[in-house]
C-alpha cells in the first residue's frame, strides 16, 4: 500500500495571479477592498484542515474570502466583518457562489470581532472545526493606483472604511492591534471543537525600512489567548515555473523597493505570507492571557 504524500509546508497560492483566481467567482465589486486574501489560500486552508460538512468561521471575513471557498468545498461558513460595506459584499459573493454550483452555506454578522462571543449564536460553541483569518496589519494595506500621465499616480480604495473610527483595528497602534488579536483568539478558542485549528495569514512589513516581524507576534498573541501553535507554513506570492519565480508585486511593493533601491538601499520583495495554524489544547481549562 503507498504511503501517503506528507503536506508540503510552502504552499504555491500564486499560480494565477490574484485577479485570475477571483474572477467570474467572486463579483467585480470585490476588487475595492484594500486587503483582500488570496482565494488559493484561504482554499488550501479549508482542504487541509477541514472536512466537508465541516463548520467553518472567519471572524475578520472582508468580502468573505475564506467563506466562499469553504461554500465551494461544501462546508458551512460563517463571517463577521465590521464595516457594513464589505459585510454585504460578503453576503453577495456568498449569494453568487450558491449560484455558481457552491454546495456549502455562508452567513455573514456584521459587527466587531472582538465581541465576537456575543455576535455569533450560543449554540455554536464547540462546533467550529476551523477559524481562517488575516488580522489588519495596522495601516499597511495595499489598494489601487491609477496613473495619471505628468502628475505621478492617485491612490484609492487603500482604506478598510471611508469614515474614519479609532476603535478601528486597522487603525490603532500595534500594542493595540495585538491586544485585539488575542481578544478575538481567545473568543475562537471558545468556539473551537476539541479538535478545532486556527488559521492566520500574516506577512512582515517595514516600519521605517525595517521589517517588523508581524507573523511572530501573533503566534505570541495566539499562545497567550491559550492556543497551541504547531505548524508554520509559507504560502507563495510568486508563481512558480520550473526553476523560476514569476513575481505577482503590487504597484505599492514595487515603487517601495525601487525608490529603496535608487536610494542605495538594497530592499527586496516580500514573497510570501506566513500561515501559522494552531490548535485547541487537548486539555482547556486554562484561561487565556486577554
């Protein structure tokens, strides 16, 4: 009897580039989000950790990524998104996933993750098998530009919301982000059934030119919201062509590293994201650092 392929830890999401893999499967709407995660991975999460029939929650959903490629692979998904904008966009991408032959169902909460045990009903606590999710990374977002011939480019759709709030996690200060972030593990360690993962997607960025290490910081805020960390995965940004990458930058990461670069300092592209997957413990009586 063969034995079965063990799981590749890098994970090649890029084949297509990210219009390619939304288009016709996700509507033309859902371009105006500044943080979309990439269909691949968040599909790839759901394949690996779940079953069908399985439940699965992201509770930071967007245009609800993670719940239209769990519908497609026949789970049930459930998201909570803040801004009210994408939260119907979600509903809308979930209402046109059904129609393209998705055999899963989608609801979508508006509200903030962070009361996420209040926002989601009772009953679902024990039950979820997997959580995927890609926190904000604070203001580092990527957006849309549209080149204007002798004036340089315009900036827009690179903000979560058109009406500024504090509160918003994507716009307070790192110390605050990751307080959030565990606040909202913890909720999901709750929802977890005993044998339930957790799913980040996460990169590094620059601050000052320096890269931050955000990926690492959330394993820290996972274990401390009482999760155990077991894997790390990489999930490409760039597509892969016998020994060659296909680079897939956005127009932010290139003009970054090249004005970087004329500047005498040798930037490079980031590639990847990081996907750490934990677990709920197998005994969970401790409390979680909040």
């Amino acid at each position: 009897m063969a034995s079965q392929p063990l799981p590749l830890s890098v994970w090649p999401t890029a084949q297509q580039p990210a219009a390619r893999q939304r288009a016709g499967r996700y509507l033309q709407a859902s371009t105006a989000h500044p943080a979309k995660m990439l269909p691949a991975i968040a599909r790839t999460a759901v394949q690996r950790y779940s079953q069908a029939g399985d439940l699965v929650v992201d509770p930071m959903c967007g245009i609800g990524t993670t719940l239209v490629e769990a519908a497609h692979l026949g789970r049930h998904a459930v998201g909570v998104e803040r801004e009210p904008r994408w939260a119907q966009l979600a509903r809308n991408n979930l209402a046109h996933a059904a129609t393209g032959g998705a055999s899963g169902t989608g609801t979508v909460v508006c509200g903030d993750a962070r009361h996420l045990l209040d926002l989601l009903d009772p009953s679902l606590c024990g039950q979820v098998a997997l959580v995927v999710t890609s926190p904000p990374y604070g203001a580092s977002v990527h957006g849309q530009v549209d080149a204007r011939p002798g004036k340089g480019v315009a900036k827009y759709d690179n903000r979560y919301s058109d009406q500024p709030d504090p509160a918003d996690l994507g716009r307070v200060s790192e110390q605050a982000l990751l307080a959030g972030i565990r606040q909202i593990l913890g909720a999901c360690r709750v929802m977890l059934r005993r044998e339930g993962v957790v799913v980040l997607t996460a990169r590094p960025w620059r601050r000052r030119g320096l890269l931050v290490d955000f990926p690492g910081a959330l394993v820290r805020a996972g274990e401390q919201a009482g999760l155990v960390a077991f894997e790390r995965n990489v999930a490409l940004l760039v597509g892969l062509s016998g020994d060659q990458l296909v680079g897939r930058p956005s127009f932010f990461q290139l003009d970054r590293v090249r004005k970087a670069r004329a500047a005498g300092v040798p930037l490079r592209l980031i590639s990847h994201e990081d996907l750490l997957v934990f677990r709920r413990p197998l005994r969970d009586d401790a409390e979680p650092t909040l």
